[in-house]
C-alpha cells in the first residue's frame, strides 16, 4: 500500500526504497543504505540527492562519515503543497501563453472560411464537464430541466463548484424539476446561487436527463448514458424557449 502510494507521487522505485529504508533505520551512511536496498553506492548519493531535494531527507557529518537522515513523514504533505504549487504556476504560465496566441489559434480556425460544427458532441465524465462549462459564458438567462439527483450522482462534486462559477458570471438560471428530496434540498440555496425553481407536479412526472436552453443554443445531457450534446440553432432554441415559457407560466412557483 505504501509503495503504491509512493508511486501516485511520482517516485521511482529506487527512490521509494532508499526512503523507507531511511524511515526504519533513522540515520546510516549510504555504504548501509546500499547493503539494505541493494543498490549500489553511487546511486543511492544521487537517490538521496534528490530526495533531499524534495525536502524529505537531510545530511550531516559525523566524523569522516556523511550521514543520510529520514525527516519527519509529515513532510510528505509539504511536499505536496510545493508540488501544488509548482503545478499551479506552471498551469497559470500555459494560460498565459494561450491566451496570448488566442487570435492566432482563432484566425487559423477561420482560416478557409468554414464555418464551426453546429452540433457538438461530448462523452464520459470529463467530456461531461467541458460541455457545462459552455453555459457558465451564456449571456442570457439558462433555461433548464433537470434532476438535480440524477446530475449530483452523475459528477459527484462538480456542481457546488459549477453554480460558483455560474453566479461569478452573473449567469441566471430558471429550472423545471422533478419533486424530489434533492431538487428540493438544493432550491434553498436558490438566492445564492442565482436560481429559480419551479416543481412538475408529485408522481410520476420525472426525468434523469437534462436541457439547458441558452442564447442560440441546448445542452442536452443523459446521465446515465454519460453523453452530452450541444446544438447551436437559434430557430430551434427559440421553439424551445416558446416551449419552456409557456410550461414556467403554468407551474406553481412554490
């Protein structure tokens, strides 16, 4: 379990070695570390090189003798945060270089004047996201039918963020949802998350997919077919909005 740990951290195999190796016998030359691990002397000064690197392992003098010392395991975390970081500004440098070159990458997809697919298509959890994250740049209110259970079991831990995203936007939402314990857990943060609900009747007038109707286009999503399309059509989001518009001014807005 430790090992395989390890290897989610991206150490290699002789480095997960000489660390634990360090962690049970404390402090020993790197002679001992050899004999313990099996590997030979030279590697192990370059191994504990780099694991002093990651601030997981210091060195010392004693005598003519140096020292390898196994730091406390809790820096395995600290670790982490710098590689978080390190993560974060190099994502924030990739940005930066894409956003610069935006016009070249848009000029190139206009290059022979064809226009881009009216129809998009999304698969599996992160192709799901991407197509979400299309309506967070709507510049009109989003008009939606959803299950909010069957969307929170779909992607687990997206939506909190997503409503965040939405209302940082200043993106509106009116929704038409099933009755369920969920839908109605979720419309009380209704004012914070810039959302109108509004109920289909109790029985059996439900649904598991999902519609997003926003400025020319429909998101449409099935949850457990885990695929999501986006339509771009003002003549059909027009016919939808009509559709949905005249369902809103029916239903209770309690």
């Amino acid at each position: 379990m430790i090992n395989s740990v390890l290897k989610q951290l991206n150490f290699s195999e002789k480095e997960s070695a000489v660390y634990l190796s360090l962690l049970e016998i404390g402090s020993e030359k790197a002679n001992e570390i050899s004999k313990k691990t099996g590997l030979n002397r030279t590697t192990v000064y370059d191994i504990c090189e780099t694991l002093m690197q990651k601030g997981l392992i210091s060195k010392y003098k004693k005598g003519a003798g140096t020292y390898f010392n196994a730091l406390d395991p809790k820096h395995l975390l600290t670790y982490l945060d710098r590689e978080k970081e390190e993560k974060i500004k190099e994502i924030d440098k990739q940005k930066s270089k894409v956003s610069d070159l935006l016009p070249q990458f848009i000029s190139l997809q206009n290059i022979y004047g064809k226009t881009k697919p009216r129809v998009q298509f999304f698969e599996g959890d992160k192709g799901m996201r991407e197509a979400y994250e299309d309506t967070v740049k709507s510049k009109e209110i989003i008009r939606g039918y959803a299950n909010v259970q069957t969307m929170h079991e779909g992607l687990p831990n997206f939506f909190p963020e997503y409503y965040k995203r939405r209302t940082a936007n200043k993106v509106f939402a009116r929704a038409i949802v099933p009755r369920n314990k969920m839908s109605i857990e979720r419309s009380l943060h209704n004012q914070e998350e810039m959302r109108d609900t509004r109920f289909l009747p109790e029985g059996e007038m439900t649904f598991s997919p999902e519609v997003n109707i926003y400025d020319n286009k429909m998101l449409i999503a099935s949850w457990k077919e885990k695929i999501a399309i986006i339509i771009e059509s003002k003549e059909l989001a027009d016919l939808q909005k009509l559709v949905f518009d005249l369902l809103w001014g029916v239903l209770p807005s309690k």
